[in-house]
C-alpha cells in the first residue's frame, strides 16, 4: 500500500513498485484529465507536478516518490493563481487545437513560470521543450505564457 | 504370553517397516530437495555467468536455443543451442562432455571452440558449480532448433587449430582462492575472473585474439562500443570510485555522477548483475578495487558545475538547438537528469571521450535498463536527426557536460550507422 498525494489529497493504493504514477492516476484513480501519449517520456502530454517540477509521470515509477512528495495533476492545477491565469490565458489565446497535448502543456507552462516569471524566448524554448504538439500550436503557447509573464 | 509377544513382535515389526518406508521416502525427498537445490543455484550460476545472453537470439527467440550472430574479423560464428533437446541441444551430453565444453573449450563431437565462447573464463570455474549449471540447464524444457552453420574464413574455419592455441592461451585451471585475501576478495575473484567474465570485454586482446593478461581490465573496444578500463586505477579506472557507487553501477547499471551502463553492458547488468546477491555485489566490488591499476584508457571527467539554464549561444548552434529539441527534456541542461538520475550526464566518462564512442551508440540506438522499481529507457534518435545533426549535438554534449573537445564530423556519423 502507497500513500500519493495528490492535489492536496492522500491516496492509497495497491499497486506494483514499477506501475507508472501516470497508470495509478488514470487507471486506477480515474483522474483521466494527464494524458498517455508516447509512453516513453518524448512527447510530454502525461506531464504532472512533482514538488512544482514538471515531470514525465508515464516513466515515473510510484515507487520512486517519496512519501509526502507532493503531486499536482490538470484537475487541481487552476486552483493556484498561477495556475489559474494560465488556463485563463490559454482561453484567451485559443491555444487548444486537438487539445490531447494540452494539459501536458499546461502543467510544463506552469512549472516554467512558477520558476521564471518572465521567461525569453530561450527560456520559454528551454522550459517547453519535451512537450510537442501535433496541431503545432507552439506559437499560440508561446504567445499565452508571454500574457501571463506580462500581466 | 505367546499372544502378547507375539502382538508386540508385530507391532514392533509394523513400526520398523513403517520406519524403513519413512526412511526411504525421506532419502527420496532430500535426493530430491538436493536435486532442487542444484537446480536453484544452477539458475544463480548460469545467471552469474550470463549464459542467456549469448545463446539466445534476441530476434525473438527461446532462452538458450541460441541462433545469436556474431560478427568476428574471420566472419559470423552463431550461438549453439544449449537446451537439453537430445537432436538440435546438449540433451545426450554426459557430465564430462558438459565441463570439458566449459573448461577445454572442446565439444562432446570433439570438435573445438572459438574464444568468442568464454571458456578461458569458465576454465576458473569448479566442476561442482559448472554441473549445477547443467543441472539447471536441464531442468529446462527442451527446444528443437537446429543450429545455425558457422561462416568462417579458411584458415580459421580449421577447428583443430585451436588447440595450439589453448595450448598457449587457455590456462585449464581452476581457480585457486588466495589464503593471504580474504573470502570475500576470493569469491569476489572468482565471479569477475570465472563465472562474470568481465575481462572478455575489458581487457584488451593481442595478436591472437587472446586476453593480454599484462593489461587485464585495463578497458577494450569490442562490438563498437568502449569496454571501459575497469582496474583499480584512480583516473582511468574505478579506483577512485567509492565502493557505493560501484556496488549500484553493478547492481542497478547506474552510479550518480560515475557512470551509466548502456549497449553490451547494459545487456550485462539486465540478464546477469542486476540478479546477484548484494553479498556477491559486494565481493566483486571488494577485489575490482585491488586490481592493480592500469593507466590507459579515458579519465573521468570532474563533474562541472552547470547552471540550469540555457548556456549562451557559443559556436555550435546547431548542436545546441538539437540538444534543447532532444535531449534537454530529460537531461536538463546542468545534465542532473529530470526525474531520475538515470539521465544524468555529469561525471561519465561517455561524455569526455574525443572519439564519443560510446556517446554516438546511444544516439543512434538508444538504451534501456531493466529494474526492479521500472525499466529506464532512452529512444535511439538514428531515424529522427540527420548525420549533421548528431554529429553537432555529440560535439556540443562533449564540450558541454565534459572537458572534451569533439571533433565529430557528420561523415562519421554516417560511418558508425553502418558499421563494416
């Protein structure tokens, strides 16, 4: 039995050592807002929170949190204020095209203004890189985590 | 009288038989118990020994049906099926001709093995482990699969040659423990020297494709890929490495800031290390440490401290574009690994090589270690980036992450796709 927690919540669960945090949330928690893209850590759509950092969960095996680690996932991640202006700016924005990246996006978007508010173009290059997009909507993002560092 | 002795007679009588048959079905029990208990450390030793990951053909084949190619500067040699199948495996071989393929390198035919089989390894190794590893080989369901013909050039293709050369290379000794080490040392010996076969891969070969023995461990190149100089030498071995870190190189294929084990000896770590006893871990690393140490071979870089941020642009855009498109997604760009050490870069001797041997395999072809928490596991980029591209992200890796300054061309690249 593992303790997550997970957007302020605890959860246990009775799961393999080497099930990914990203099978836990989906499959066994029923939290189907984190997204199975690639499954080996190159595309990003299954990016959570781990302590404020971006993490790819669909390779992050729940063993390997600590316990009290703290987990943010696409459903809680608008209840910070950061998180919040970020999704008012996606709307703003329309950044969503398909949308199956986009929490991934999200939740990297954060993590990098939580760490730089007023990120570069590099910074911004840097800080999203990981997290691709089929639709291309990289300029619109871009454009989206500029009106929050701005704002 | 009569009736009670003749009762206690019979009961007496009763109990002895029923003693005997408990008897006997108790000696039948522990032949058996003992039977399993070969059999047990039969699977440990051929574990030890990472039989599997020669004779199984990694296109999809059974466990030790072999079918394996290999490609040898006289031409392709193919692992034997070594199942107890009575046609295509070892199933009509007797104990003998099992440790004679193991210690003489010679078949039940009669007919003479090629050193790609590391039977100058195995020779250290007691017939009483090499048949717990028959015991256990046979405990295995047969598969029928005929072996693959050997394609090798004449004068090579002469098997009966072999034998000067055993004469002059293979020892057929057993391994005889060093009273004045201690028996952690000795074991530790003999699973790096016998059953590990460790310096089939990093020590260097001479001429005659023999282990050098005056360079043993001291590193090699073989498959393409650099078997590191695993002597106890401070710099260029692992002799400055603590005994920690060497114990979770061998045991897990990663060591923060040391090193990462990827292509052969991934495979090593996978199907044999990872198996062991943290008792044998410890032995092996125990006796790594005394080897004398051989100067040669790459250095360890000094881990750089790096800022976690983009560096400014230098004389490689190129490979710092590809780097931030690729690779800093995992690797970050202080190279401590986004959510695993796994992926951190600081400290490997793959990062400070010239010739980025290692460093262009696991471009081109990726790598994965299994574990028990997880696999670990990193995409090849071969079909995604164009020679151009890996050769400037290589260059910018080396310069970056090590105090190496690479030279990398995309010709190269091009070269070390197709390997001869």
């Amino acid at each position: 039995m593992l303790t997550l927690t997970i957007n302020g919540a605890d959860h246990q669960v009775d799961v393999p050592d080497d099930m990914p945090l990203l099978w836990v949330l989906r499959d066994v928690l029923g939290m189907t807002g984190t997204k199975y893209g690639c499954g080996i850590a190159q595309c990003g759509a299954c990016t959570v929170h781990l302590d404020g950092m971006a993490v790819r969960s669909c390779v992050l095996p729940v063993s390997n949190i600590a316990q009290g680690q703290k987990i943010v996932t696409i459903e809680a991640v608008g209840q910070s204020d950061l998180g919040k202006k970020v999704q008012n700016a996606w709307l703003e924005h329309e950044v969503v095209q398909c949308g199956y990246c986009q929490s991934g996006q999200i939740m990297s978007a954060v993590a990098l203004l939580d760490k730089k508010p007023q990120p570069n173009d590099e910074d911004i290059d840097a800080g999203m890189s990981g997290n691709i997009c089929r639709c291309c909507t990289y300029t619109r993002i871009r454009g989206a985590i500029k009106s929050v560092s701005q704002a | 009288m009569n009736v009670f002795s003749t009762l206690w007679g019979s009961v007496t009588r009763g109990t002895l038989n029923g003693a005997v048959s408990v008897a006997l079905t108790l000696t039948a029990l522990s032949v058996q118990a003992a039977d399993d208990a070969t059999i047990k450390r039969g699977e440990y030793l051929a574990r030890a020994a990472d039989c599997v990951a020669c004779h199984l053909d990694e296109n999809g084949g059974k466990p030790y049906a072999g079918g394996r190619g290999f490609k040898l500067p006289f031409g392709m040699l193919y692992s034997p099926n070594i199942t107890p199948d009575n046609e295509t495996g070892i199933g009509t071989w007797s104990d003998d001709d099992f440790v004679n393929a193991m210690q003489k390198g010679v078949g039940k035919d009669g007919k003479h093995y090629y050193p790609a089989f590391p039977y100058t390894s195995y020779t250290l190794m007691s017939r009483d482990d090499i048949l717990a590893i028959k015991a256990y080989l046979f405990s295995l369901p047969p598969v029928k699969q005929p072996n693959k013909e050997n394609d090798i050039s004449f004068p090579f293709n002469q098997r009966w040659g072999m034998m000067f050369w055993n004469f002059l290379f293979n020892p057929n000794e057993r391994f005889q423990p060093d009273p004045s080490q201690s028996a952690e040392w000795n074991r530790g010996a003999y699973l790096v020297e016998g059953a590990g076969h460790c310096g089939e891969c990093h020590t260097p070969r001479n001429l005659f494709q023999a282990r050098d023995s005056s360079r043993n461990l001291g590193g090699a190149v073989i498959q393409g890929w650099k078997a590191y100089n695993i002597s106890g030498d401070k710099a260029t071995g692992i002799g400055a490495w603590p005994d920690e870190a060497l114990a979770s190189y061998l045991s897990t294929g990663h060591a923060e800031g040391y090193g990462v084990a990827a292509g052969p000896m991934a495979e090593a770590v996978n199907h044999s290390l990872r198996h062991l006893t943290p008792e044998d871990i410890r032995a092996m690393v125990v006796y790594l440490k005394s080897v004398p140490a051989q100067t040669y071979g790459l250095a360890r870089p000094e881990p750089k401290m790096l800022s976690p941020e983009p560096p400014a642009k230098g004389n490689n855009p190129l490979g710092q574009k590809t780097f931030a498109d690729a690779c800093v997604s995992c690797h970050l760009w202080d190279g401590t690994g986004r959510q695993s050490t796994f992926a951190a870069l600081k400290g490997l001797r793959t990062v400070n090589d010239p010739e980025a041997t290692n460093l262009v395999q696991v471009l081109l072809g990726g790598g994965k270690l299994e574990n028990p928490h997880g696999d670990h596991f990193m995409p090849g980029f071969a079909r995604a980036y164009s020679d151009q591209e890996l050769a400037a992200v290589t260059n910018f890796v080396l310069d970056h992450f090590g105090h190496a300054k690479g030279m990398i061309t995309a010709e190269e690249i091009a070269k070390r796709r197709n390997p001869e």
